[in-house]
C-alpha cells in the first residue's frame, strides 16, 4: 500500500510504501524532507486525481 500525506507546515507531498500495518509505526517515524515538521494530513489518491482534473478543466468562472 502506498500511503500519501500532506506536510501541514509547507505542503510537502510525502508518500510511504508500507503493509498497513507498519502504517502508524511509518506514520509517527516520518519527517518532512523539505522543513522537517513531522504535522502530515493523511491525504488519498482519490482526491489528488480529482484535484488534477478540475485543474486541467481550468474553472475560471460560471459556465
Ligand atoms: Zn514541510
């Protein structure tokens, strides 16, 4: 399972590779490798997907 978390502080995406349950072992060892804050918001595949698209539609406006 690939597990991917946002850094709170700066927006880091960091993705974990692990069996689900070394997760919350993976979750509490795990740093931000750009401002070291180890605040991560659990985020999903799903919702990154649907964030590109409706970046790709480009909504600028009421259509
Ligand atoms: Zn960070």
């Amino acid at each position: 399972m690939t597990y991917t978390y946002r850094c709170t502080h700066c927006g880091q995406i960091v993705e974990i590779t692990c069996s689900i349950s070394e997760k919350d072992q993976k979750e509490k060892e795990m740093t931000c490798p750009n401002c070291g804050s180890s605040d991560f918001r659990r985020i999903f595949n799903a919702l990154i997907m649907s964030k590109r698209e409706a970046g790709s539609i480009a909504p600028s406006g009421p259509s």
